[in-house]
C-alpha cells in the first residue's frame, strides 16, 4: 500500500476531487445517556418520556460525565490508530435551536478524546489509507418532528427529548477521499470497525449520519448535511460533482456554503453560505472537569478485540484461504464468527469457498443476515460436498431451499434426493442418451464441441441433476 | 434578628407551626420587598410534619435566594422570563435542608439573575435597606440580607458570583460566607457564571450561619465541580486567635474606599492583634485587573448560561403563537430587563470570532495571576482581611444608571470568586448608622480558620448585637 505522500495522492480524475467525512456515531449501545442517568431503551416508547432536568435543560440542572461513553469513545479512537489525549477537555458550541434545550451543546474543540488516526479502506486504485483528524464526544440534541412531513409543509414541529444527550461519537476525516465510491467504502469499513468494538448497534435508525465536505480542484468546498446512509452518501457526493462540475464548466464559481441533502429526490439543496456561518463562540464547559484520560488506554487497549484487518490476516495464514475470500469473509464480523465456527469442523478452504461466494449472496439476495442461516448447517452442507455425496449444483439448490423454506441440509438432500445418483445409473443414462441421439453424435465427431454439451444436458436430465456434471462429460466423450 | 437559638427554643416552648406562622406574619407585614413567593399554602402543614424530628433544623424557618430551585415553589430569578416557573425539583442545598428539618417559607428578591450589586434590577422591584430605607440593601442576595437584617427570618442562603453574598451582609450588617469553589453543590442553582458562583449562608452571626453552612455543604455526585470538604465546620467555632498571622492587602484599601470603612477594618485587624494573632501587610499586585477580567469571564459565562431562556419549554409565554425565531426574539426581548440584555451582549461579543483572545483568553490569563497572588499571600499568613466594600450602602437610585461606577463597587469582592477562596463578611462597624463589613479571606477548603477568626472577632465585639429599628 501506499504511505508515502499522502497529501499528495495524486486525483481520479482531472476534476481532482477531495472529500472529507464527518460521521456522528451513536453510541446507543450504553445504558444512559452521555450526561444524565436516563435510560436509552426509549425506541419502543412515547416522547419524552426518558428525560430529567438535565436532559431537558433545565435551569440549574448540571451535567455528569458517563464514565462509560469516554470509556467506548477511548475504543474507538484505539480501534481508529489515533491517539488518546493526556486531558480531555468539554467544550460549548452556542447556537440557537429548538432541539437543543439549553441554548448551547456540549461538545468538544480542544483537547478532543482521540485524534491523528487512520483507516485502510480499497480505495479506487489499491488499498489507501484514509487519515483521521480526530474523534471528539458531544451530546445528541432532541429530536423535531414536523407534523404534516418535511419542515415546509408542517403546521407545527414536535419536540421529543428522549434523544437529546444519548452520547454521540463524531469522527471527522482529513480530505483524503478521492471519490464517492471510496466514501462509501471508507463508511462500511468504519461501520465494521465499530461492530467489531460492540459499542453501536448500527441497525437503529440515525446511529451514523454523515456530513461530507467535497471540493472540485483546490476550489471552494461545500458541505452536504443530513446523510443517513452510506449509499445516500455516494449518492449525494455522486450530485454534488455533477453540480459543482456543471458550474465550473458554465464559468460559475463553487461558494463555501452548507447543503442539505435531499434523500428523496437525491440532491443537495443550499442552506446557508459562508457569509451567514454561525459563529460557535465555542468555550470551556466549566460544569465538567477537565478529564484525565491519558491513563485510562492502556488498560482500555487490552480489552480490545481483534479487529478487521488483523482478522483478515489472521485468515489468510491460518486457514490458507485467498486474499479476496479473508476480506469478504471478515467485513462484518457475525460473518467472521460465523466462518470461524465452520472452519473448525469441516475443511476450511471448502467452508470459505461456499460462504463467501455462495451464501453471502444468497442472503444478499434476500435481505437477510447471517443469523439466518445456522452454522451447524454450514458445516453439515461442507460435509456432504467434500463427501463428494452432492454435486455443487445441489449445494446452492440446498442453501437456497434451507433459507426460503428451512431444514438442514440432510433434511433438503432426502426431500430432494439430491444424493449423487450411483455409477451404474450414471453409465447407463450415457448409453441410453448416446442410442437416442445419432445426430448429436455425429456433430460430435465432424468437430462440433457443442454437441457435447447438449448430450450432458440429455444426462442430468435423466439423472435428475444428481450427476457429476465433469464426470458425465469425460463419460461421454470417451464413449463417442 | 432572630438567632437559630431563640428559634429553637421557641419551638419548644410553642410549636413549629406557631413560629413559623409568625415569620409568615413579619414577612407579610415586611416594609422592605424582601420576597418575591410566600410558600403560604404548603409551609405551615410542613412545619407540621417536623414533629419529632431531629435534624439541626429542625422547624426552623429559612428563606431561600429565588435562583436556588425549590420543588413546587415558583423560582423567578426576580426576572419577568421566569414568571410562573415552578421547578420540579429541588437543589442539592433544598434536599440538605429539608432533610435537617428546616422549613423554607418562600424565595428572596435579588438582581435579576444575581446581576448587580444593589438589589436594584429585579423585575419585582427594589429590596430596602432596613437600617435605612433610603439606601440600596446590596445586592445581587439583597432579599437575602434584607430578611436577616429586618428579623423577618433567622436563615437565609444567597448565592456569590463576584460578592453577592458578601456585599448585601456588609450593607445589611449580617454575616455571609462565600465558601471555596465546590464546597457547596450548585445542583438546581440558576447560573449566572458557573464559574466562579457559589451558594452561601448567611445568617445573623458568625455561629447561625456555620450551622447553616454545616448543614448544606458535602460532595453531590451531581456537580462534578463538587468537593467532599470537612465533615463538621461547628468545631472552628472556637474564640481563639492566639497564634494566626493575617495578611492585609494594601490594594484593597485604594482609591474610593470611605475613611470611615479604612477605620474600622483597621480598628478590627488591631482587635484581632490585642486577641493574639499578628500581622503583616501584603501584596497582591494584580488586583487592579480583576474587575475587567471578572467582568468578561462574568458575561461570557452569562451569555452562554442565559441562553437557555427561550419561552418554548417554561416561564413567560407569548399570547400569540408565531414562528420559533420570532418567539424567540420576542421572548428575550420582553422577558429580560435592561442589566440583563447588557451582559449577555457583551458576554456574546467578548466569546465572538476575533475578539475571543483580546477578551475572554485574556481574562482568563488574569485569572490565573490573580490566583497566584491569593497563593502567595497566603504563604506566609493564615487569613486575609480587607474592607468587603469600600463604602456603606449606598442611595437608591444613585448609582444604578451608571452600571461602570455600580461594577466599580465589586472591586474588593470579585478576587475571591476569580481565585475561588473562601471569604467571609460580618459587622466590623458604623457609618452614619449604616453598617460596615469585615471580609476575612483564607486558603481554598480553609473555611475553618476564617471561621475561627471571624466567631473570635464577634465573640470580642458587639456589632453583631445590634440591628436596624423595624417597627
């Protein structure tokens, strides 16, 4: 891979595009909130019913640090090769928003948690590394429903405040992105990174929301909020190119300026320019100590478990599988345990083989997780194949079956009789096929390749499928 | 002024109830705007249930400064934006107090949002001096001093942010303690500027008020600015000086103090002498820059503090619905008075982009010298003592729309809270039967030693015995 120069990693294209990513992680897998003792299991129940005075604001109300959420957040940032500062320090952003009850949010500016890290992603040429700037803590703000839909047409907003103080973790990137497909692939790969760490749960809705800054050759850059998923993302990367291409190319100029990311329509629309940026007056939370966290990652590092890339490693060596089935195999980890549970009864080349190529994408295909399938079943399935008891053809027809109908692999073959039909059957299928068509035979012999095909087909047929589909041909053509 | 003793004693001899329905009498029939809320309804049914109880307070009725939240008690802040806000919860000092038994019979008048120095801008009008109703009682806890004073109550807590406890004992010749930083847990205290404020007790001497500050002050895991301290603050109240060495600051003795003040905080220093301590002067050279630096710090933390007071969740409310930006504005622009809107625009322009450094970072830097001189003096002495005002209580009227000469005012009080020592004010003299304040400044969690001065200084003298003539 490429260290050497990274700032000088040279454009796609000659649009020479650079992208930075700021991504606001939830950290909903904590008990409470970031400042206060409320619970966070507030998804199944009614607004506002998961709030104290120092959730909702209110006057007097101070807040506490959950020793926890700095203790995931010190994970992250190992997780991220970034470095965890001696002192943490909270900071006030002040603006003005009926979803922030105090007037302010409690964030970080100096002194964040982590910061100069990095993350190895396949970029568009070869792996890349994708530096890191830094990693801080701040509080989630409360959450506005328009009644009526978007904020144009509503007559009036809700606010619920079960949201406001879950703990939010926000990563921001340097402008090493060189594309909205290596966005894209960065966010899947800090996505597994944070499933790996277990401290997200990355399923529920707004747990990672992307703020991305895009420039066009050195020029002005914009940001495109309110991203909530990583398609979204390459999608409204993908617009903002187009949009600030078309400009440049009709004579305009790319203003600094925030836009909002129109999910529905797929574009980006203008909030506010630089001219009307707020400013932040950003200044220390005298309510919170300064924290000193310098001690605590040592201890934190130990409990980290093996990550994505070292797994991948791990994989290749250890079990000799490729380079391609290692990383496909570790990108979510439930996959990787998932192999690793197989890999330990049945040949792990074969077990590699069969969930990466074959059942991911079965359950791709369905929208399912891997929790769908049992590994008991992988490992029966492997059995039966390396067993030379099914033919491949029946292995994906068993997988198939097993996740639209359910049943083990056992249970398919002897509802199916998929078992590998016997050799007598077999030869007696070749010369019944071989009498019934002179024709093809003839072909065969004037050179035509293809009549063999047509004369396995004719086989299976009779065999049901349960012939090896190689056998059959070396059958046939020794036979003719 | 009634004392905690006689308090006690009356309960005894009639009932919780009796003593307090009287103190609910005198504050009805007080001449001097003491109170915004009377806590009418619920406080003599309470009074009933301390029957038995036996907590150091217990039936002693205690008025509480109205930016300290009370459950169930309107909290106002004395600010229009406030109107009608009823907390759900109790402060950290509330529950302490409930659980010794006390009795809160209703909330203090202050500045607005503890912003002044003379009880003058409250939206419920000016509190009165009670040993001269011409004169401001000092402020921003002015309702606080004034309810002592007027012996309406026998305790009253107030709250300090750059004198607000100490100033108002000083004009009103009570006894008030701004405890170090954290000593006390400013949990459901109303900020101002978190930074420096601290919840102080004040009384009607030095021994009512340790009782009071014994009974409110230990660690709260719900400020993480908050400190254990010392488990029991009564064993300072000893008479006894022998041996203590007290610094004298000569920078607290500049340009604008009153003869009269100069005279008697020396005459005391000279008292404290005759009693067996000695001492010394010393120098804190950086004092003159920290009014400036207390102010930005002041305003900065206010603008952000106040931020908060948007009309949309409690207080005032628009009689018309419009959009959020709009009620916002309209909000802010109704509910806050004059003093208010001057701090948190210049709290706002002091943490702007480009004036950030010149200001607020700069403030903060004097900050840190001026804690260095309080480390410094306080090496080689055990106390310091200074005027706590320059002069006695001002007029009414006469100082208020020239808020540069008002700030003025706080130049002796500000280095405590900047440094965040403890201090303490009581009665050192008389000035035209106006009283004057002793400020007894020690090292940080040292409030015994100031303690011990102050109770050996009032043990030795009689200003404490005497009080204004309230018919």
């Amino acid at each position: 891979m490429r260290e050497e120069s990274l700032k000088l990693r040279p454009y796609l294209d000659e649009v020479g595009v650079m992208i930075g990513l700021e991504i606001h992680v939830q950290l909903n897998k904590l008990n409470t909130k970031i400042f206060c003792g409320c619970p966070l299991d507030y998804h199944d129940d009614g607004p506002n019913t998961h709030t104290c005075p120092v959730c909702l604001g209110l006057p007097g109300s101070l807040p506490v640090i959950n020793r926890k959420a700095v203790e995931y957040s010190i994970k992250v940032g190992l997780a991220l090769n970034c470095s965890i500062e001696e002192h943490t320090q909270f900071y006030r952003k002040n603006y003005y928003y009926p979803d922030l009850p105090k007037g302010f949010q409690i964030t970080q500016y100096d002194y964040p948690i982590a910061s100069s890290g990095y993350i190895n992603i396949e970029g568009e040429d070869g792996e890349v590394r994708i530096r890191i700037n830094r990693a801080h803590m701040e509080e989630d703000p409360g959450r506005l429903v328009h009644e009526g839909g978007s904020i144009e047409r509503s007559k009036y907003t809700l606010i619920d405040y079960n949201r406001s103080g879950v703990a939010l973790l926000e990563i921001v990137t340097e402008p090493d992105i060189r594309s909205p497909k290596e966005a894209r692939r960065f966010l899947d790969k800090l996505r597994n990174i944070l499933g790996y760490l277990d401290v997200v749960d990355t399923t529920l809705e707004g747990s990672m929301r992307v703020d991305a800054n895009i420039s066009l050759s050195g020029g002005s850059r914009s940001e495109v909020k309110n991203i909530s998923s990583h398609k979204g993302a390459e999608r409204a990367l993908l617009f903002e190119i187009v949009r600030q291409k078309n400009l440049l190319r009709r004579g305009g100029k790319v203003v600094q300026e925030t836009r909002h990311f129109d999910e529905a329509r797929g574009v980006t629309v203008s909030l506010r320019t630089k001219e009307e940026a707020h400013d932040y007056r950003y200044f220390p939370e005298a309510d919170l100590v300064s924290l000193r966290v310098a001690d605590w990652a040592p201890g934190i590092a130990k409990t980290l478990p093996e990550l994505p890339d070292a797994r991948r490693q791990r994989f290749i060596t250890h079990y000799s599988i490729t380079d391609d089935h290692a990383k496909s195999l570790t990108s979510e980890k439930q996959v990787a345990d998932f192999y690793e549970q197989v890999a330990a009864e049945v040949d792990p080349k074969l077990a590699a083989v069969w969930i990466a190529d074959v059942l991911k994408g079965e359950l791709n295909y369905r929208d399912l997780g891997i929790d769908a399938f049992a590994s008991a079943s992988m490992v029966q399935l492997v059995k039966l194949l390396a067993g030379d008891k099914i033919t491949e053809q029946s292995g994906v027809e068993v997988i198939r079956t097993i996740l639209d109908e359910g049943g083990t692999p056992d249970e398919v073959v002897a509802a199916k009789g998929l078992l590998k039909a016997g050799s007598d059957l077999v030869t007696a299928a070749v010369e019944e096929v071989i009498s019934e068509n002179p024709g093809a035979v003839e072909d065969y012999q004037n050179g035509k390749q293809e009549a063999v095909n047509f004369l396995m087909g004719q086989v299976m047929k009779k065999t049901k499928g349960r012939a090896d589909a190689k056998e059959v041909r070396k059958m046939i053509i020794q036979r003719i | 002024m009634i004392t905690v003793s006689q308090t006690l004693e009356a309960i005894q001899d009639s009932s919780a109830e009796e003593v307090v329905s009287q103190c609910i009498d005198r504050i009805e029939a007080s001449k001097f705007n003491t109170f915004i809320t009377v806590a009418k309804e619920s406080v003599l049914e309470v009074a009933g249930e301390t029957e038995g109880h036996t907590g150091p307070l217990a039936g002693v009725p205690i008025a509480i400064k109205d930016n300290i939240s009370t459950k169930g008690i309107q909290t106002t802040c004395a600010s229009r934006i406030l109107g009608g806000y009823v907390p759900p919860y109790d402060a950290h000092v509330i529950e302490r107090l409930k659980a010794a038994g006390a009795i809160i019979v209703g909330k203090l008048n202050m500045d607005e949002f503890a912003m002044g120095t003379s009880t003058e801008t409250s939206h419920y009008g000016p509190t009165l001096n009670p040993w001269n109703t011409e004169t401001v009682p000092g402020g921003s806890s002015g309702g606080s001093a004034a309810t002592i004073a007027a012996g309406e109550v026998p305790l009253a807590l107030g709250s300090d942010t750059g004198g607000s406890v100490r100033c108002p004992a000083s004009f009103c010749g009570v006894v008030g303690l701004k405890p170090t930083y954290g000593v006390i847990s400013r949990y459901g205290l109303i900020s101002y500027a978190n930074s420096l404020e601290q919840i102080g007790p004040i009384a009607s001497n030095v021994a009512d008020m340790t009782l009071l500050f014994n009974v409110i002050a230990g660690h709260d895991q719900r400020d993480s600015t908050s400190v254990p301290g010392e488990k029991d603050y009564t064993k300072a109240l000893v008479d006894d000086v022998k041996g203590l060495t007290i610094g004298v600051p000569k920078e607290y003795f500049g340009d604008g103090l009153d003869q009269a003040v100069e005279k008697s905080v020396w005459d005391s220093v000279h008292r404290l002498e005759d009693l067996g301590a000695s001492w010394q002067e010393v120098e804190m050279p950086h004092t003159k820059y920290a009014l400036a630096a207390y102010y930005v710090i002041a305003m900065s933390e206010a603008s952000s503090n106040l931020a908060r007071f948007d009309g949309m969740r409690y207080g005032l409310r628009l009689e018309k619905d419009h959009d959020w930006h709009t009620t916002y504005s309209e909000i802010r622009a109704q509910g806050f008075g004059e003093e208010v809107k001057r701090r948190i625009l210049l709290g706002t322009y002091a943490l702007s982009a480009g004036y950030m450094d010149k200001y607020y970072l700069k403030a903060l830097k004097v900050r840190t010298l001026i804690k260095q001189d309080f480390e410094r003096a306080l090496k080689s002495t055990d106390v310091l003592i200074a005027p706590t005002m320059p002069t006695p209580a001002f007029k009414l009227g006469e100082k208020i729309s020239d808020p540069l000469t008002l700030y003025m005012a706080d130049v002796n009080t500000v280095p405590v809270n900047l440094s965040g020592v403890p201090s303490v004010s009581l009665p050192c003299g008389f000035s035209d039967g106006l009283p004057i304040g002793l400020q007894i400044m020690g090292k940080h969690f040292d409030e015994k030693t100031i303690i011990r001065t102050a109770y050996t200084f009032e043990q030795n003298t009689n200003f404490h015995t005497k009080a204004p003539e309230v018919v």
